[in-house]
C-alpha cells in the first residue's frame, strides 16, 4: 500500500514538473507581408486605408496561443479610398493632433494578455491597446490557422482622447459627425 501511494506521488510531480517545462514560442510576424486596414465612418459615408506594423510576435505554448505584443507605425497611416490632394489632406488631418497626433505619439502598441480558446483556431483575446499614450482593455476575436492570424477590433477613439468631429462631446455636427468608432482589420503572416 505504502509503495502504491509513493509511485502514485512520484508519477504526480512528475507530471506536474513536465507540464511545468511546456516551452513558450514566440513566433515573429512577417511585417512586411502583414497588413493592416482601417476604415472610419461619418454620417455621410466613410473613409479608409492602411497602417503599417513596426514589429510584432505571437507566443504560443505548444500550438494554443498565449500572448503577443505589436507595436504600430502611426506615421504610416494612409487613406486609400481616395485620392490626390483630398488623400494628402486627410492623412495629414489623421496625423495631427485632433486625431492621432503622431509626433508625439509615432507609435502605438497591444499587448495581448490573454487569449482563450473557443474552437479549433477561434480565440477570445483580451488585451491592453495604446493610443496616444493611453492604455486601455480591449477584448476581439482572432483565428489562427498555419502561419497566418487574422483579427477584427472596433475601436472607440475617443477613450484616446480622439474627439474630433464626435457627437458625444460637440452639438450641432449635423452632418460633418465622425463616429466614435472606427474598425482595423488585421491579416498577421508568421
């Protein structure tokens, strides 16, 4: 009986000390072949483009993700719906302080702190996004499949202090109103 319950307690932190060295991979996304897309909505109609990655990388602990940490190139914001000189004006515009203020703000970060599964390559990821310089909480869906993530946020920009042409803190926009959220859709090559 003794020695039943020693090779039982054994075979547990056995187990345990295993379970315990599970290595955690970071794997490096591809910058160049990942893209983002933005796209913003007014009442009379909306605008998109891209914005480039500066650097990123997904963990994973054996093939479930755990984790991943992105920075962003706000410099890089383009508009690509339309263009010419209202394309240049309206970048310039996202650039400037009444919107993402990238020269004191050049970057922009997520840091995922926790991704749970929710089907074969479906995960519920949790995570702190940095605009301008303030962090807050956002929760979005990403599937992962091979070397490949892809991912849709809904962005409150005015949690950023993003206020712009909001109705939520001017009267009488009428018809010049930006709404408060705009959407990225995030392709990631690993």
């Amino acid at each position: 009986m003794k020695n039943n319950v020693l090779k039982s307690t054994l075979i547990l932190v056995l187990a345990i000390s295993l379970a315990s060295f599970t290595a955690v991979l970071d794997k490096n996304v591809d910058v160049a072949k990942s893209k983002i897309t933005w796209k913003g909505y007014k009442v009379t109609g909306s605008h998109e483009g891209t914005i480039a990655l500066k650097s990123g990388a997904l963990k994973f602990e054996g093939d479930k993700l755990v984790g991943g940490n992105f920075s962003i190139d706000m410099n890089s914001i383009t508009t690509t719906d339309i263009q010419g000189e209202y394309a240049k004006k309206l970048d310039g515009h996202l650039k400037s302080d009444d919107f993402f203020g990238v020269a004191n703000h050049p970057t922009a970060s997520l840091n995922i702190t926790k991704a749970k599964a929710n089907g074969k390559n479906a995960y519920t990821v949790t995570g702190d996004l940095k605009i301008k310089g303030q962090s807050h909480p956002i929760t979005f869906e990403m599937s992962v499949y091979g070397s490949k993530a892809t991912a849709n946020l809904k962005i409150d920009r005015t949690k950023y202090d993003i206020k712009y042409g909001s109705s939520s803190f001017f009267d009488n926009l009428k018809d010049k109103a930006i709404y408060d959220e705009f959407d990225l859709v995030v392709d990631l090559q690993f």
